[in-house]
C-alpha cells in the first residue's frame, strides 16, 4: 500500500478486507460495528509512513507535533467499542483517542462524542479530519485525562483508548444511570478488557477478555511520599 497512490477505490477495498478478514475473524457480530469502521478511512489519522499500514491489525502511532498518542488496533478497538453496546441516543466520552479515529467510529453509532486528550494540538488535528469527512457530532476537548469532562456529564458511555494501572475513580462518577465504561486494565500481568455498568449508586465490574492497549501512565497511582 502506498500512500501516495492511495485513492477512495483502494482504501474502500482495504476496509472491506480488514472487516472480513481481521474484524469478523476476529469475533466482532456487531454489524454497526463492522459497518461503521468499514466507512472511515483509518489512514487519514495517520501520518507519514505509518499511512501504510492502516489497515494491518497493529497499533500504530498518531502525531500532532511533539505529542504522540498510540492506536489501538483495528481489532481491539472494534472489541471494545462492541463491549460497549452503544446505542444510537448515546453521549459518549472518549478518552486519548489522540487524532480522533476511535471517536470517529463512536459518532457514527451514538448522538453525541467528546473526546478528550491532555495536547491541544490533538483536538485541532481531529477536528480538521472530522469536519473533511463530514462528521459533525463529535467535538475535541482538552483537559487532564484522569478527570474526564464532569460539567458535560452524565455520559452513557465511557471509552478509554487504553491500559490502566488502577481504577479511574473520577471517570466512574460521570457515568450516567444504566451508563458502561470500557477500558483495558492488568490482571496478574495480562491485559483484559473491562466493562463497569453504573446501577443506581453501585457500580458492576465484569472482566470479559483478553485484549491489548498502550498503556496510559497518566492513570498510574501516585507513590506515596515517605519520609
């Protein structure tokens, strides 16, 4: 695949493929879910020579200037986001999705997407390749990760691009009734994908697979100071 050659034909055909042949293969029934990744076009995301390789089921790297963000892969994403169940009323969070793809395939599935990262060269960058493919419920925000967006809350659905080191207290409490947020956290050193379900006051935890993501240290705990 080279990117200078790359035309609406090619990567139309590279889509279909990475649907059929990484997405479904890889257990994803969720038709809105293949449907909706099959119509963006991952590489616009990319930059440089990483362009390539859009649709190879790796996790890649999205740039705005000095910042750099890590992609999930086609796979894990579309994994996740089907974990999700989301639906199309739904007010979406999505959190380090760095150039804005992953909230680019949330939009097409709910209402409404904030995505938020901590560079605002990133939401600059997203906003640009939204607005050139037509997308226009989903808006950049800048702010602290680990804190989420509490004045847009309550939000339906919670989606963070990445593996924790701890639970993300703050993020939980903006979880609207009945809302689900989706991340990746260790367990005895392997990566499994989580979904918390808010139930009135309380909040279910269920650990449903395997599934890898960049780690995101901003979640690491603080050490404690020691005198």
């Amino acid at each position: 695949m080279s990117s200078p050659q790359m035309n609406e034909a090619a990567t139309a055909e590279y889509r279909f493929n990475m649907v059929e042949c990484q997405l479904k293969p890889g257990g994803i029934r969720d038709y809105r879910v293949t449907r909706q990744m099959g119509c963006i076009p991952r590489e616009a995301f990319i930059g440089g020579t990483a362009r390539d390789l859009a649709y190879a089921d790796l996790e890649l790297e999205c740039n705005s200037g000095e910042a750099g963000r890590t992609m999930l892969t086609p796979t894990a994403l579309a994994r996740l986001i089907e974990l999700a169940e989301v639906q199309a009323e739904d007010a979406v969070l999505d959190i380090a999705g760095g150039t804005g793809y992953a909230a680019a395939v949330l939009a097409g599935l709910a209402s409404t997407v904030i995505a938020l990262e901590d560079h605002e060269g990133f939401g600059e960058k997203a906003g640009a390749i939204w607005q050139q493919l037509g997308i226009d419920n989903a808006v950049a925000v800048c702010g602290p990760l680990t804190e989420g967006q509490a004045k847009q809350g309550p939000f339906d659905v919670i989606f963070i691009n990445g593996c924790l080191a701890s639970e993300p207290s703050a993020l939980l409490a903006q979880l609207a009734e009945g809302g689900r947020l989706v991340c990746v956290r260790k367990v005895d050193g392997t990566e499994k994908a989580h979904i918390y379900r808010r139930i009135g006051d309380s909040l279910s935890t269920h650990i449903a697979f395997d599934n890898a993501a960049p780690d995101l240290v901003v979640f690491d705990p603080v050490p404690a100071f020691e005198f």
